[in-house]
C-alpha cells in the first residue's frame, strides 16, 4: 500500500513536470487566441466578452487570476490548465484511502494514469480552453456527492455544491453532467431514506439561487445559439475515437470495451455490490451527457462536438479504475492497459513537442514584427484567422476580412497568386512570405500596391 502511494505521488509529479515541458510556446489555435485576448480585460470586460460568446465566465476569471500572479503569457495560461489535473489527481489519490480502503492504490494508479497519459490529455490538458478546468469542477461534484450519500455533513455537502456551481460556471455541457450527478445522488438518498427529500429540496434551491446571476445571460447566448453556431453536425465516429486518437486508437478502443464487458458481466453476477454501482454510476455520466448532447443537436441544432465530453471524463476514468478492480481477468487488462499507456506516452509526447516547438508560428512573428508597421493595411478572408487568431498575434493592427478590388497592404490567404491578380485586377501583387501558425493555418501573404 505504502510502495503504490509512492508510486502514485511520483506518477503526480511526472506528470507535472512532463507537461510544464510543453508549454514554453506562443503557439496557439484561435480558440485559445480568443481565450489569451478576452484576458487582457479587467473582470468586468471578460464578463462582458464572455456575455457575447457561448460560454459562461468562471474559466477566464481563473486564467486571468493566473496571468496577474505571474504574467500575462501563454506559458502561463498553458499552465492554469495544467493545474486542475494535477489537483483531481492529489484529490483521487487521497479520497480513495477513505473510499476503497485495500484497494485504494491500484484505483488511484489507474486514474492517474488514465488522466496523464490517455492520448486525448497530451491534448487537453495544456489547452487553454475550460475543458480541465470542467472536468475538475465535475469529478468533484461526482466525488462529494457519493460523499453526502456516506455522511450528510456541512462540509461534504458545502464542497458538493461549491464545485457543482464552479462547474456550471464553466462549460454548459458541465452543467449537463452536474444535472445527472444531482438525479443520481436525489434518487439514493431518497431511496436510503425517504426523509432525504428535504435535504434534496435544499441542494436544489441552493444551487438554482447560485445560478440566478448568470441565467438571463444564458438564455440569450441559447437564443443565439439556436440560430447560429459554428458545429454544422453531429460526428459518432469521431466522438467515439476522441480520447483514444492518436497512433494506438483502436488498441485503446479494443482494451476500453473488454474492460466494459468485463464489468457488465462481474455486475450480472453482483448486482448489489455498492462500490460496482458507484462505478456504473461514474461511467454512465458521460455517455449520458453525450447522449443529451446528441438529443439537443436533433432537436435544435447540432450544439455538441467531441471536446465537449472532456468535461466527463474524470469521473468516466474513475468508474474504469473502479471497474478493473473489479473483474476477473483485472490482472492481465490492467497489465495491458499500463502497458499500452506506457508504449503510446513517447508517440504522444512527441506530437504534442512538434506541434508546440516546430509549427511555423515564430517565423510569422518574425514576419509581421520586422515588415508590418502600425500604418500598414492588413486584409484576409481566412475566417478562422477572424476567431481572435490575428487580433492576439497583432493587438496593434485592425485587419479586414474582406478581399476585393479595394484591396491594398498586405493581404493573408491561402489563394494562390494568379487567383488573387482576379480578384484584384490592375495591381502589383508579390508574395512577401508563405508559412504557419500552429501548424493549424496555412497561408501566403502578398503584398499588394
């Protein structure tokens, strides 16, 4: 017990200092480029920012808090995403002692690990998006409430509805698998003890009085939404590769449904085992919020994309610990599962070093920093580069999405030169640079007089 506590603490702090490793960049995608602009505001400004987008505020006041501690920076940014992930992990870690007793070790081993080196996390967790952030504030509400189940204490329920609220705070979809951890823990209190229905009432009332600032914002933002979103579809094929994508896809995928059949059997044969259902419990959460994802994409408009379920899944990696300890052939799938973590870490490592260290983005600073003055014209009818993605490389410049026969200064697209001398006839056109950002966005830009 003591050799896998140490184990799990130095898994921890690995982890840690293997993904400070790729965040000294200023590499960044236009989601994040909208994240590091609406930081550069006071509080009030970030509300109001975050007002006109579709997302609710709470992960913007946390990075911006990051940013006035230590810098306003990527790297620091980068970071405040890192941190609820190292902190879900300290918190499994020490819960499990209390929890699952003899098995606490090898439950937290496995989250650990699942957190730090699934393929999806070298992504996720050094984005500078909501979505650890989500998944911290969810796996929290998820931990608490079984905690309120064992021990209806101020302090259980207090943490309970802190971090049910945070989580709402953050992503819509948080609030998705929030309101299933709530089904969950009213229909077990209740069926614990019927007198439980105050106590239920109470954390219903408490959590809707704490969301009340923030609703009528909502409902606005769900009214533009229904209109005009950016997902076009709904994706099956891609939500079920999402926290496998990478080179091992498919032999995570194969080892990920052994583990479920495995646990459905085991469940056929102990179906009152409490810590069995805890772990049904935790797993079913995403594929509920996936599922209520996919219901809302056909009934309005499709709202849902893969990221989104990022907010589930902590407690989908602590119902799989949970599970493995729980079937018959857990020693082997365990072996195999550690095993393929271990062989996927360098592939995945690697990617997420390029794409951080060699992406083109520097070479493009370069560019616009020694040719482009404040004076110049700057046009493009790249829309992806519109999503804050130019405003952040170029705070001091206003650009112009836009290409026509005005046209003049410096002009970023990815038509090639003959297309662009059609567009904007009887000019001088030169290709100045040919490059990158984030090996995300590539493009030419010209220059035209």
């Amino acid at each position: 017990m003591k050799k896998t506590k140490i184990l799990n603490y130095g898994i921890i702090i690995f982890s840690l200092l293997l993904y400070i490793s790729l965040i000294f960049t200023d590499s960044i995608w236009s989601d994040e480029a909208f994240t590091m602009t609406a930081i550069r505001h006071d509080f009030i400004g970030i509300t109001k920012t975050t007002a006109i987008d579709v997302h609710p505020p709470l992960y913007y006041y946390i990075v911006k808090i990051f940013t006035l501690l230590f810098g306003y920076s990527v790297p620091i940014a980068k970071f405040a995403s890192i941190v609820p992930c190292i902190l879900i992990m300290c918190i499994v870690t020490k819960k499990s002692e209390e929890i699952f007793k003899e098995k606490a070790g090898q439950i937290a081993l496995i989250f650990n690990l699942l957190i730090s080196f699934m393929p999806i996390a070298f992504i996720m967790n050094i984005e500078i998006r909501m979505y650890t952030w989500s998944m911290f504030f969810v796996t929290c509400s998820g931990i608490y409430a079984y905690e309120v189940y064992r021990k209806k204490n101020k302090r259980n329920i207090a943490i309970f509805l802190i971090s049910s609220l945070c989580g709402a705070y953050t992503h819509y979809f948080a609030i998705v698998s929030i309101a299933l951890i709530y089904l969950t823990l009213f229909i077990l209190l209740i069926k614990k003890d019927k007198s439980n229905w105050k106590l239920c009432i109470f954390l219903a009332i408490i959590t809707i009085i704490g969301y009340l600032p923030w609703l009528p914002t909502f409902l606005k933002q769900f009214k533009n939404v229904r209109t005009d979103y950016w997902i076009q579809d709904i994706n099956v094929l891609a939500d079920i590769k999402y926290l496998y994508q990478g080179k091992f896809t498919y032999a995570f995928l194969i080892v990920f449904v052994c583990i479920i059949i495995g646990f459905i059997r085991y469940l056929i044969k102990n179906k009152k085992d409490k810590e069995a259902i805890l772990a049904v419990l935790a797993i079913i959460n995403i594929f509920g919020t996936v599922l209520i994802g996919y219901i809302l994409s056909m009934l309005i408009r499709p709202v849902f994309t893969s990221r989104y379920m990022y907010v589930a899944v902590g407690l989908f990696f602590l119902g799989v610990s949970m599970a493995i300890s729980k079937i018959d052939y857990k020693n082997i799938l365990k072996i195999v599962l550690i095993t393929l973590l271990i062989i996927n870490l360098p592939f995945s490592y690697i990617a997420e070093f390029n794409k951080a260290y060699n992406n083109g983005t520097e070479e493009f600073k370069s560019f616009i920093y020694e040719n482009i003055k404040e004076s110049d014209k700057v046009s493009s009818d790249i829309i992806e580069l519109s999503w804050e993605e130019l405003e952040y490389y170029m705070p001091y410049k206003k650009v112009r999405y836009k290409i026509d026969e005005s046209t003049r200064g410096y002009v970023i697209t990815k038509k090639s030169l003959e297309k662009l001398q059609e567009i904007i006839p009887n000019t001088n056109i030169e290709q100045v640079f040919e490059g990158d950002i984030d090996n995300t966005y590539k493009f030419v830009i010209y220059y035209v007089e």
